[in-house]
C-alpha cells in the first residue's frame, strides 16, 4: 500500500475491538463513510453504525453484542487492577 493510500478517508470500516472508542475512527471517514464498533463496557455492548454527513455523525444501535476482550498493552484491564 503506498504511503497516500493509507492516509485516504475511508467510506467504511469494521471495527472487532469493543475497547476502542468510535471518535478515534470518525475522523477517518470520507463523507458519506460508515463505521460498524462496539461500544461499551467489557460485559455490555452494543454494535453501533456510524455514518458521516459534513461534520455530523450519525448512530444507529444495530444489536447487544459481546466481543472477546482483547489482552496486552491495548486491552481491558483485568477485574481488580
């Protein structure tokens, strides 16, 4: 992939990680561009579509999910820290 490319807005994106936050991806979006992203906590979630209009975002709660937390550096932290 050239350097450009990875820079470009992009009209979608899939997101499989419930801990990171859709604001970190939004920005990402061309105009028009959809973003599907858990959010919650690591018990409760929800999948969210995102999609861009100008400077607007717009939310749509597509199901109750529950993703398979992520461990390391990125990760939940675990019960009790």
């Amino acid at each position: 992939m050239e350097p450009d490319q990875a820079r470009r807005a992009e009209d979608e994106r899939v997101v499989v990680e419930g801990r990171l936050r859709q604001a970190q991806f939004a920005a990402q979006l061309a105009e028009g561009g959809r973003l599907v992203i858990p959010v919650g906590t690591p018990d409760e979630q929800r999948l969210l579509r995102v999609v861009k209009h100008g400077d607007a975002l717009t939310e749509r709660e597509l199901y109750h999910c529950r993703f398979v937390p992520l461990v390391g550096q990125y990760g939940w932290k675990p019960k009790g820290a």
